[in-house]
C-alpha cells in the first residue's frame, strides 16, 4: 500500500521574502510575529515629526530624536531611518565657538579617587562637579554646576566673570540650602585649584561630606560633567548671543530647569532626570546633615 506524502514545505529565505513584501529587512523583522502587515509611514510624515521635536529641542541628535518618537508610539522612528531623514534636512549643524581654560592645578592636597570604584543605588549618594566658560561679546564668563551621578540632576549652579573659589562655593551652597545629604555623600571634581582650597574642602566636610578628586590630566574621570558640559553648549549655548552675565544666567536657569524635567538621556533609559528619580525605589530616606 502506497500512502501519499505531504510535500516538504520549505522556509523562504528572509531576502526573497523581503522582496515578495516589498518591505526592508528591518520591517521585516519589526513585523515577524505580528497578525497583519502594516504599511510603513510616509517619509514626508515621519520627517514633519523630526521637524516638530528639533524645532522643541533644539540640536538633538538622531538617538534622542528617534526615542522621544518612539514614546509617543512611532515604533517606526528607528535610529537608522531618524539619522536618515535628518541627514536630509540639514540638522545638527552646530556652531564652534572660542575656548579658554579653566582648570589650573591648585597647591592644596588633593583627595583619592572614591568615585571610580563606588556603587551608586540612589539619588544624592555622589555628586560631581566641574567649570566651565561661554563666551561674551569681549570676555568670557564662568559656569559651575553640580550634578547627581545617579539621575543626571542639576541640583545647583553659579555664574561669574571671575574663577575664584566663590564662584564653585555659590553653586553648592544652593546645593545645600535644596537639599538633605545623607551621611557620607561623596563630593567629586578634579583637581583645579577651586577645589583642593581650604575654604571648599572646609564647607563640605563640615556637611560630612567626603572628597574625591580625579587623577591629574584624566577628564574621564569625570566624564558625566564633561558630557553635561558638551550637552549645554552644543545644545543651547553655542546657538545664543550673550550681551552680559545676567543674560547668561537666565539663560542656563531655564536650561537646567528644562534639563531636568524634559530632556531624555541615554544614560538613565530615556529619561528625564526627575522621572528616572521618581522610579526610584520609595524606601530611600536622606539623613539631614544641613
């Protein structure tokens, strides 16, 4: 007796399958599992969608651009197709501007590195600092800011024409006067002479705070201050005009109020600051060393 064989039912390859669909490999694959095709969107669409959130936040590059898509439910808005269409319509062009120094090794002694080997669980556990300058019309002004490791949080700046110790006091005494520390926060910078004074490793001891510089020459050490440096002048600086100081002020306030509440980070998912925070876990209670 002879019994009837089913035929063998091959897979085609996913390139000729690709071509059967007329579709790309990468819809393909965004589409393999689904019930139903869906049609791919309009590139005019998805570039007026570009358009819209470049014109919000201004010089964001294709990663942030393509996940602030996807958040809204365009889970065509890949990195590829978002570099793309930017590409097309000419953004990301950023403007140089001049540079100054602002690091000078100081005389004082300098702390070991805590930073480089620490666990960071939490908000306000380690907080890190640095300077920086912009540009005026026919001088340069000073920025210090301080940042949370943890979330990327702005939590204190200052502004000044004059880079004496002051000006890095001012930006953590606002630190101080927002926030409760807990016991045996670490306080790291790298070693310009602002930082290794008496007077600055006087005020955060005395908040029982501990010290931790960067090894001398080694910007990576405190790469998150260097990339939230980078952010603010290729992202809002370098695009203004600043007549004076108090125009720079306002300026970096509504920056870092909008950094803080709005801007995505790669870092910490695609969030914002304040959001990544409010996903942490309730239990963290501070201890006031104020």
């Amino acid at each position: 007796m002879i019994r009837n064989r089913r035929p063998e039912v091959r897979a085609l390859p996913v390139e000729r399958c690709c071509q059967v669909l007329s579709v790309s490999r990468s819809d393909f694959y965004a589409m393999s599992g689904t019930a139903t095709l869906c049609q791919p969107d309009a590139p005019e669409e998805l570039e007026a969608q570009i358009q819209e959130v470049a014109d919000q936040r201004t010089a964001y590059g294709y990663r942030r651009i393509g996940a602030a898509l996807r958040k809204t439910g365009n889970r065509r808005a890949t990195d590829k197709r978002v570099r793309h269409r930017m590409r097309k319509l000419g953004l990301n062009r950023r403007p140089k501007r001049p540079k100054t120094r602002t690091t000078t090794p100081g005389k004082g002694p300098a702390s070991p590195n805590l930073a480089a080997n620490m666990n960071v669980s939490g908000p306000r556990q380690l907080l890190v600092t640095d300077l920086s300058y912009v540009a005026l019309p026919s001088s340069f002004a000073y920025v210090s800011v301080i940042l949370d490791a943890y979330s990327r949080r702005a939590l204190g700046w200052a502004v000044s024409d004059s880079l004496s110790t002051d000006l890095p006091l001012e930006a953590l005494q606002m630190v101080l006067s927002r926030e409760d520390l807990p016991k045996g926060w670490v306080h790291h910078s790298d070693r310009g002479c602002q930082y290794t004074s008496h007077e600055y490793r006087e005020r955060v001891l005395t908040v029982q705070g501990l010290l931790s510089n960067s090894k001398s020459g080694c910007p990576y050490d405190n790469a998150v201050m260097e990339s939230f440096f980078k952010t603010y002048k290729y992202e809002e600086a370098n695009f203004q005009t600043f007549r004076n100081i108090e125009e720079l002020k306002l300026n970096l306030a509504t920056f870092l109020e909008d950094y803080n509440s709005q801007r995505l980070h790669s870092s910490i998912g695609y969030c914002s600051p304040i959001e990544f925070e409010s996903l942490h876990d309730s239990k963290y209670k501070p201890i006031c060393v104020r």
